[in-house]
C-alpha cells in the first residue's frame, strides 16, 4: 500500500509507462483529497467537455484509488462520460473497497453492460448503501441485473435509476425483487424525458401495467419509504391501483407521482388514500398531473381532518377559484400540514383572497407557494394583509404573478411589518427595481433575526 503524498507519483509512473492518465482537474481534487484525508470526493462534469472524465481517465482515477490509503466514503461522479468501460472500471473499484458507501454515477451514458458490471461488483459488498445511476442509457436488461441485486438484501437502502429506459418491464423486474427486499428504503424511477431541439431515442415510461406489478409488491413491502415515480405515464387508472395497494400500516413517508397524467380520478385515489389514514405518508407530490377543481376538492376534503401529511405538492394543474374554495375551507381546520405548493394553477384574485383569509387563523402552515397562478394587485393585497395577522408563514412565493409598482408597493410595506417571513422571491412580478432592493434588505433583516432566535433557543 503506498503512503500518502503519491498520487503524483502514481500518475507520473502511468504517464511514462504510456498509460492513461487522470486530467489536471482530476488529479488536483485527488491531491486535495489526500492532503486533508477526505472522506468525500467529488470529480463531477460540468458542460465543458475537458472537464468530464473519459472512460480511459476514470480507469486511471479508479486504479489510483484502490493504490491510495484514502477514508473516502463518499465517491460523487456524475456528468462525465464514463459509459460502460468506465463503469467497469468503477466496478473493479467497487469490488475491493472497504469503506465507500455512497458513490454516484448519474448522466454517464453507461449502458446495460455497464449496470451488470456494477451490479456483478455489489454482490459481496457489504459497505455500500447508496446507488445513484439515474440519467444514463440503461435499458430493461440493465435494469433487471439491478434488480435481482436487491433480491439479495445486500446493505442498499438507497437506488436512484430514473432517467433510463426502465419501462413496464423494468417495473415487474424491480417488483419481484421488491418482493423480498426487506433493506431499501427509497427508490427513484421517473421516467426518460426528451430534449426539445435533440435528437434521440423515444422517452420510455411506466405505465399502467408496470406499476400494477409495483402496486402488488408494495401491498407486502415493510421497507420503502420513498417511492419516486415521476413523471412517467400511469395516468388515473395506475394512480388508482397504486394508491389502492398502500395499506395503512405502510412505512411509506413520501410518493412522489408528479407529470403522471393522473387527472381528477388519480386525485381522488389519492384522497382515499389519505382517508385511509397511512399512518407513515407524510410527503405527497402530486403536480403537474390535470387535475381539476373536483380533484382538488376531494383531496381538500380529506386534509380537514387529517393529522399526518405534512407537504403537498399541487402546483402546475387546473385548479381555478372553486378548488382554491375547497383548499381554503380545509386550511381553516388541518393543524398539521407545514408546506403547500399550488402554483402554475389558475386561482386568480378570487383564489388567492380565499387562500389568504384561511391563513389569518391557521397556526401550521410555514411555506406557502402561489407563484404563476395569475394573481393581480387584489391578490397580493389580500396577502399582504395576512401578513399582518399570520406569525407561522416563513416561505411564501408569489413569483411569477405580475403585480407591477403597486402590488411592490403592498408587498414592502406588509414585510416591513413582518419580521416573521424569511424567504420571498420575487421574480417575474415586474416591480420598480427599488423595490426589489428594499424587499431584500427586509428579507436579509428577517433572516437575520431568525438566526438570532436560533441562537437564543441553543
């Protein structure tokens, strides 16, 4: 084992005996790393292309790696160009590393070779717990080889595959394994998505008839807690059979079904589901998805009396006033729920009156987020005089909806008086750029102040 000080010398023997080398970037987070005994290295890309690492470059880096005495337990290196020699390389890295237990490999262009090269090397690890391959090129095979590695309950708690083409038949692989993993905790499976302007291969996702296969695995499931499955395409129906299948002793904290075309039906589901009282969900992501006024009042209807979930996620729908109406109402009485996204709706003035009058009494909500919901100067007037009554609010964004000098005007002055509120974007709302200034001076105040009472509570 060589001692520390030598990963120059482990590059200048390399480069004289004609073999592939790390780029000077690389080789200077190495010596970094070694000089202070990291225990977390990132070598991660940005768009320049000398910046990512090459397949050839990553077999060096791994090569020096397993030469070095580092404590590293963090290895991040996504948005290079690894593919799947690179990813061999990793893998023989994987393969005697004692301590590494994170390790991301995220936009590498690393096929199905690549994931069973990685898949072969985590068999007999007993160290590694977090996964993190989404945004490559990996097809069903890959990601069957993936998953018959969870059917091993090897230490992974933690498996990121979005982004590759996983599909209906990724999802009954992945099911089966989830069928007798009794170790992960969070799995993230969006789908692929298309660059407007590029070209390449059709986006893959799930539909319905993979997540029934998810649904019946998770019916018996006692380990995942996060569950990320958008967007993919399980529309109303899938949401449905998905939702159905969580018993209410499910260990799941967070569904993420975002971009899902789940509409009004999938809306509903997911209200039944919070009526069945799933005594661990506490995080719902459901935007982007078509849901209507109807959708949303149901889901409002179970949040009156509902005492687990703590954030929803409803933003980029089709939500008008009479949905806002219902979310109101169930404001007035919930006395659990911290954080609410309903922006990129269509509430308007009417929306916003109505959501700010519920919040006059409400004691739970901290952040609130209405930016793009086609508020005017009425709107903002309304939240502003809730600003005024309302302690808990720390977060509320209102971006996007152009208010111009007057709704500024409103906005300065309620944050003058409020000392409460530390996070307030203001993009797109079109103010006098005084005001912009005078509302981050204000902001920095409260933020200031907040770090204080933090100190004080210490």
């Amino acid at each position: 084992m060589l001692v520390r000080g030598t990963v120059l010398s482990i590059f200048l023997c390399a480069s004289t005996a004609k073999r592939p080398v790390a780029p000077p970037h690389a080789l200077e987070r190495l010596q970094k790393c070694e000089a202070s005994r990291c225990s977390e290295l990132a070598l991660t890309g940005s768009r320049e292309a000398s910046s990512k690492l090459t397949s050839s470059e990553a077999k060096a880096v791994m090569g020096a790696l397993e030469k070095m005495d580092l404590p590293i337990t963090s290895l991040d290196l996504r948005r290079n160009l690894l593919k799947d020699k690179g990813a061999r390389a990793v893998a023989a890295m994987l393969a005697k590393n004692p301590r590494l237990g994170t390790i991301h490999l995220a936009g590498n262009a690393i096929g199905d070779d690549g994931a069973r090269h990685i898949a072969e090397a985590l068999r007999t690890n007993t160290h590694l717990h977090t996964l993190q391959m989404g945004n490559n090129v990996i097809q069903s095979e890959g990601v069957a080889e993936l998953a018959s590695l969870l059917q091993l309950n090897t230490p992974i708690t933690s498996l990121g595959i979005g982004g590759n083409a996983v599909g209906d038949v990724g999802a009954r692989a992945l099911a089966d394994a989830l069928e007798v993993n009794t170790v992960l905790e969070k799995l993230q499976l969006w789908g692929t998505v298309s660059i407007a302007g590029e070209k390449g291969p059709e986006p893959t996702y799930i539909t319905q008839a993979g997540v029934e296969s998810l649904a019946l695995a998770l019916g018996n499931n006692t380990a995942l807690t996060t569950l990320v499955l958008g967007p993919n395409r399980l529309g109303g129906p899938g949401a449905a059979i998905l939702l159905g299948a969580l018993p209410s002793t499910s260990p799941m904290t967070k569904l993420d079904l975002r971009g899902n075309l789940i509409g009004d039906e999938g809306a509903k589901a997911a209200a039944a589901a919070l009526d069945r009282d799933i005594i661990a969900l506490e995080d719902l992501h459901i935007g982007g998805n078509e849901i209507g006024d109807d959708g949303c009042s149901a889901v409002a209807a179970s949040l009156k009396d509902h005492r687990r979930l703590k954030f929803l996620w409803m933003g980029g729908n089709a939500i008008t006033a009479k949905g806002a109406a219902a979310m109101a109402e169930a404001l007035e009485s919930n006395s659990v729920l911290e954080s609410l996204d309903i922006s990129m709706n269509k509430f308007g003035d009417e929306g916003a009156k109505l959501v700010a009058e519920a919040l006059h009494s409400n004691r739970a909500l901290t952040s609130l987020t209405m930016s793009s919901s086609e508020l005017g100067v009425a709107g903002v007037k309304a939240m502003a005089d809730m600003l005024a009554q309302n302690t808990r609010i720390t977060r509320l964004d209102l971006a996007g909806n152009v208010l111009g000098e007057e709704g500024g005007k409103l906005l300065v002055d309620a944050i003058q008086q409020n000392k409460i509120v530390t996070d307030l974007p203001v993009w797109g709302m079109e103010l006098a750029k005084a005001q912009e200034l005078q509302l981050t001076a204000l902001i920095g105040r409260n933020q200031m102040a907040a770090e204080a009472r933090g100190h004080e509570e210490l």
